[in-house]
C-alpha cells in the first residue's frame, strides 16, 4: 500500500498505489490521517490512482473520504489515472452524500429530538393499547370458560403451576432468606448505635409482609416465568404454531394465554408466602447470632409488631403483581416476528417492563392502603 505526497506551492500531489482493499484497512487509515494531518494550506490537491493495483468497496470509502477531507479545507480537489474499472464503484460511492446528512442533523436536531420523543410516546401508546386488549381478550376468554368448563385445558394450567409455582421453591427459599438475613444484619448494626436492635424485629417484620416479600418474588417470577412465557409464546409464533391454532378454529388467547395467567395467579401468592416466611426466618437466625436475640424474644416481639393487616397488605398485592406480569410476557411473545433476534428482544423488553410496571403498582398500593389506613 502506498500513499506518498509531494508539495509543489500551493499544490499537493498524492500518489496512491497498491491494494486498497479491507484487508489492509489499518494501514490505509492510517496513512490517510497521516496526509490529512499534515500541516500547509493547498489550494489544489491532485491524487494519482495510476499504481492502484485492487481496489473494493472499503478502499473506495478511503479515497472518498480523502477527497471530501481536502474539499472540506477548501482545496480544489482532482483524482486521475484510476482505472476505468474502478469508476463504476467510485461513482456509485461518491453519490452517497453523508456530508449532506450530517449537515441536515445539525440544521433539524431539535426536530429530530421531537421526533424521537413522539416515536417513543408513539411506542409506549402502542404497547398500552396492546396490554389492554390483552387484559380484554384474557378476560372474554375467562368468562367463556366459565360457560363451558370442559373447554378449560386444566392440564396446562397444572404444568405452569408446576413450571412458575413448585419449580421455583428453591430459588425463591434462598433468595427471600438471604435478603431477610441481610436486612436484619444492616438494621442491628445501625440500631446498635442508639441501643434499640430490638426493633429490627418490628423493621424486618413489616417490611418483609408488606413490601419486600411480595416485591422481590414478583421480580424474580418476572425475570423466571415471565421470560419463559414470552420466549415459549414468541418461539410458537416463529413456528406458526399460533397461526395453526386460529385456522383450526382455536383462540390462541384462550388455548395458551389463560392457562398461564392463571397458574402465574395462583402461583405467585403461594410462593410469596414462602418467600416472607423464609426472609422472616433469615432475619430470626441473623438476629440470634449477630444481634443477641434469642428465637423466643424474636417471636414474642414479631407477634406484637405485626397485625394481620400487615400479612393482608402483602398477599392482596401478589394476584395483581402475577396478572401484570403474565400479560405483559403474553403480548410480548405475540409480538415475536420471524428471528431469534427479535425473540431475545421481546423477552428482555418483557422483564424490563414487568419489573417496572410492578414496582410501580407496589408504589400504588403503598399509596392506596395508606390512605385507607392499612
């Protein structure tokens, strides 16, 4: 590859030869930047491709790219002796104009920033109106089921119990435990500075009944069940399952949507009453060995802290949290066009949005039972 310059005045000619190809693309950028680095004011520049040997694509964009380097300074530019084989690619290169684009994104930016706004207001309607016809199809689908019960396909809502309730009892046992253990340690080493490390027991109590049992099951059946639901749904759709459903004389929604919702409804109450049971007895055991409480003391003070409202407040929320997640992993998977790319898409987009959209409920639920005196 070679790119030599020889300065004549006012003039710069540049000698270009070899094979500018992709193959040797570091090198070209580099001798490239190295030219346009170079100091002196050229009125013309004058490039010779007469020792060109190969030249693709990539080599192409290069020599472009010099041109419009040179022309941007105001130096009249000319390239002879290329190849005549080679013209039909410098010229279909040279009409693409990014120049012109990058202009126009300076002149418009605000209006493209406008315009992005209004395609994510656009998407976000967009998704609210497909979560909601969801819930509407869902619900028809419910109540057809309770006209005619033999159409209800029991079996698969005893699978999905199985898959998001029975199957995630570890997972769920460890993680609500560790994070029981973990709050009860934090709040006795900072209690203990005002010598009050009994009221970690009200703290780790109304907390985990209230708030953070439900929430973090719901999270975790959200990145588990819900990513499962979507990536099944969406693998049918790339198959044309779903389609094979409605020209049969199916509903898709009823067939496979219901029983997923339901068995998550279900599902999702029962494991976060384990879950608040095994993060009350991680903080119990924290507690005992690093506060000094003994298991008595522990339960004697949680019976007094905590009411059954506390209990209520946290298992009224799971239904909801489940219904949430299972139509926002049902419509992403309808929404899977025919790649594994957009499957991994819909299935991360559906965790990312149960996960939000759950905690927002939780926050209105905060606010709701709040005002109600709960």
């Amino acid at each position: 590859m070679l790119l030599e310059g020889r300065a004549e005045g006012d003039r710069l000619v540049l000698t270009a030869g070899g094979a500018w190809i992709a193959l040797h693309a570091q090198e070209l950028e580099t001798m490239i930047d190295s030219q346009m680095a170079g100091e002196g004011t050229f009125r013309r520049v004058e490039i010779d491709m007469g020792r060109i040997e190969r030249l693709d694509t990539f080599g192409a964009w290069l020599l472009e790219r010099l041109v419009r380097g040179w022309k941007s300074r105001g130096a009249e530019t000319n390239v002879y002796r290329l190849s005549s084989v080679y013209q039909p690619l410098m010229d279909e290169v040279r009409h693409v104009n990014p120049e012109a684009a990058d202009q126009a994104d300076e002149e418009y930016a605000h209006e493209r920033a406008l315009g992005s706004i209004g395609e994510t207001i656009a998407t976000v309607g967009y998704t609210v109106k497909a979560n909601v016809n969801m819930l509407g199809a869902t619900i028809a689908a419910f109540l057809r089921v309770l006209r005619r019960p033999r159409d209800f396909r029991i079996t698969s809502m005893v699978h999905n119990i199985d898959n998001a309730g029975w199957r995630a009892v570890p997972i769920i046992l460890l993680i609500t435990f560790l994070i029981g253990a973990i709050i009860a340690q934090q709040g006795i080493f900072h209690f203990r500075r005002f010598g009050a490390e009994a009221y970690v027991v009200d703290m780790v109590g109304i907390l985990v009944l209230r708030e953070i049992g439900v929430l973090i099951v719901a999270i975790m059946v959200a990145g588990r069940s819900g990513s499962a639901i979507t990536a099944e749904l969406g693998s049918m759709k790339m198959r044309e399952e779903v389609d094979a459903l409605r020209t049969m004389g199916f509903d898709p929604v009823e067939v496979l949507v219901l029983p997923r919702i339901l068995a998550l409804v279900i599902a999702l109450p029962i494991l976060t009453f384990i879950g608040s049971m095994s993060a009350l007895y991680g903080g119990g055991l924290v507690a005992w060995l690093y506060g000094g409480i003994d298991p008595d003391a522990f339960l004697q003070r949680l019976k007094d802290a905590i009411t059954l409202d506390h209990f209520k407040v946290g298992m009224i929320k799971a239904p909801f949290m489940a219904l949430i997640i299972g139509i926002i992993s049902c419509v992403a998977g309808f929404e899977v066009k025919g790649s594994s790319e957009s499957l991994g898409l819909q299935t991360t987009e559906s965790v990312v949005e149960s996960i939000f959209l759950v905690i927002v409920l939780d926050g209105l639920f905060a606010i709701f039972f709040a005002s109600i005196g709960m």
